[in-house]
C-alpha cells in the first residue's frame, strides 16, 4: 500500500489541474424560511448543498481554488439546477456522472417518472426552543448507486493531478457500495500522492446501525491524512467515546476531546491532522462557537503525546440564521489555508471564521470571500465587535 500523504506534502499548484476534488452526495435544498416545513406554502427559498460537495464549493467561491465534484445526478431540470448552482460557485462540473432518463438499458439510464433520482432535502432552520430540523428524500438518487470504476482515478488524480482529495462520512454510508467507492479514491490518492480528507459525520437518518457505520468507516480511515470529526462523530462513526457531560463549557470539552484525538492518533498512525469546530448552542438562534486542530507526531514515532493543539478564540453568544454547513466550511477554510501555504494557526482560525460565516448567511455554503473570512478571523483574535462598513 503507498504511504498516505500528509499536509506537509501537499502537491505544488503547478504541478496539478486542481487543487481539491470532492467525491459525494449533492441535493437539492428546500428552505421553508421562517415557518416549519409542515406549514410551508410559499417563499421557498431554493439551494444545493452536501457534506462532501460543500467543501468544493467553499474552496471555489471563497478561496478562488481550482476545484472539482465527483458525483451522480439524473438529466433532468433538478440535476441542472444543482449543476448551474455549482458552477456559480466556480466549481468545475465535468465530472458528474449523467444518468439519462430514456430508459436505453445502458448502465446509467432510467425512466423519467423518478424511479432513479436527485436528492433534495426540506430543511427548517429552527428558531428560540424549536429546533432545526431536516428532512431527506434521498433513498433512490443517482449517487447513492455510484460504484467502483465509475470514475477514472488514474485520470483525474493521475494524468490531471489533483492536491487534496475529500469525501466523507455521510457518503460511504448513502449506497451500497459507495464506501467501495471512496476507499478506491483514497488508494488511488496515495498512489499519486495527493492529501486526503474526510469528515467522518453521521446521520442516524442515513444509516441508524452505528455497529455497521463503524466497521464501514473504519475502512476508510487507515487511508486518510485528514480526519474532521467532533466528539460524536468519532463516538458514532468510530467508536471512541470523549469522557464528557452533554452541554459541556468550551474549555471543559476541549480537554476531554484532545484525550479522544489522541488516542485516535495513536490508533491511526497515518493521520497528520484532527480537527473539528465545536457549537455550544444555547437554542435555535443562539451559540458559542469554537475549532481544534491537532498536529499529529509523525507516524514513525507512534507517540501521539507529542502532538500539537492550535485552537480559535471561542465566539460566545452569536446569532446566528443557518446552522446548516458549519463543519464542512471548517474544513475547507482549514484547507484553504494549506493548499494558499499558510500555517497551522491560522488554518485553525480560517477553518473557525468559516465555520462561524456560514450560520451568518443562508444555505449550505457561504458565498463570501476571502477577505471576509481573513476579516472574521482578525476580529475573533482581538476580541473586537463588528463595525458597519460604509
């Protein structure tokens, strides 16, 4: 097996046509604004959005970084809806996998009454005691069916090069053999010696069996150089439990954390870095807001004891509109800040101001720029307010 790559070794810009592929699930997203989906009539407002695709997403629009989706949509007007809303955001879609709906008897081909589908999801933000809440139609879509050999790895991460790889948690569990799928990109990424990055998050929706979730996940992690993945993540799609009480202070639950991360480092030796935002949320519209990011030791040295900790100023009390995307944006600003060269501290504070940006405006991403987050960040570190920009 070839040596994963650690973010040290990132791959030069030049000597690739990317700078981050994202392989997984993207939907169409429904937000029924201020009133709870039952009640909803009028004034959707319409997005796309997905754990893995969100990542490429924030690195296009944001960052302006070369990137790209790996994913499987159906040939209709929702799929290109879902596909103009990516390229908006700069990402490059040629990748996607087309199902056409003339029921030809190719492999991806089916009917054009949704036998086969675009996932779309109806997402209420919550607002004081009531809680956000999603609801899914994603059991027959295009991704979920996506199997090895559906994309040409030696191609995109070989011929074109590509500097870091990401997936996640929420897409090995989707399909049958999506999780084939992801462990097949993550060896071809070593072999060509791109980063990878995953965040392991769990959706009991998407597979309520965490004894199944574990032994899918555990698969894919030997293959990692990046793991995202808060306290129950790695309880839920792991197995490590962080000794700590539910609605636990910032500082309290960071020390109980920095225990799991080290003994998830311990047991992965291939991982150079762990990180995670953390939310206290005192209700729908109302929380705290921090991130950790761990610099593993280096493998040969099996001393997780020796890693690093970086952590952002916590944000306490922010208001905030969409809770929806602030991992996945943790994770790209964190990214970000690697593939533009910059240090582990301020891809923590990156990763955090993302994060904390993406609850600040609607939808799963934050269609904001770089300045914006540089601004946040800078803000977070004095400990000053937000003035009025005229």
């Amino acid at each position: 097996m070839a040596k994963v790559v650690d973010f040290q070794s990132i791959k030069p810009a030049d000597e690739c046509r990317y700078d981050a592929v994202s392989l997984g699930e993207v939907m169409l997203r429904l937000d029924p604004r201020d009133v709870p989906t039952a009640r909803v009539r009028d004034n959707i407002r319409v997005s796309q959005g997905g754990g893995e695709t969100n990542v490429a997403c924030g690195l296009a629009y944001t960052f302006g970084l070369r990137t790209a989706v790996l994913t499987a949509l159906v040939s209709d007007p929702i799929g290109e809806n879902i596909r103009n809303q990516m390229r908006e955001a700069g990402v490059d879609t040629g990748k996607i996998i087309w199902w056409n709906t003339n029921s030809d008897g190719t492999k991806h081909s089916t009917d054009a009454k949704g036998t086969i589908c675009n996932g779309f999801n109806f997402t209420y933000n919550g607002s004081g005691v009531l809680p956000s809440d999603t609801t899914y139609y994603r059991g027959n879509t295009a991704a979920r069916l996506l199997e090895p050999g559906d994309f040409d790895f030696d191609q995109i991460l070989g011929k074109e090069g590509v500097r870091v790889f990401n997936t996640g948690g929420i897409f090995t569990l989707i399909g049958p053999k999506t999780a084939d799928v992801a462990v097949e990109a993550a060896q071809k990424a070593a072999e060509y010696g791109t980063f990878v990055c995953a965040d392991l998050n769990y959706r009991a929706k998407v597979e309520p069996d965490k004894k199944k979730a574990r032994a899918i996940n555990k698969k894919l992690a030997p293959y990692l150089g990046m793991l995202v993945g808060n306290d129950s993540d790695l309880s839920d799609a792991l197995g490590y439990e962080t000794k700590v009480k539910k609605n636990a202070p910032y500082r309290e639950w960071a020390e109980a954390y920095k225990e799991t991360v080290r003994q998830v480092a311990k047991d992965l030796p291939n991982l150079s870095l762990i990180g995670t935002q953390w939310r206290g949320a005192h209700n729908a519209d109302l929380i705290s807001w921090g991130a950790v990011l761990h610099a593993c030791p280096r493998a040969e040295r099996r001393d997780a004891r020796k890693g690093i900790f970086y952590e952002a100023p916590v944000r306490e009390n922010i208001p905030i509109r969409d809770r929806t995307g602030g991992g996945d944006s943790f994770a790209s600003g964190v990214l970000a800040a690697l593939l533009l060269g910059k240090d582990l501290e301020t891809a923590v504070n990156w990763g955090a101001a993302h994060g904390i940006l993406v609850q600040e405006t609607p939808g799963d991403i934050t269609m904001i720029n770089q300045k914006a987050v540089e601004t946040e960040a800078k803000r977070a570190l004095a400990g000053g307010g937000v003035k009025a920009v005229r």
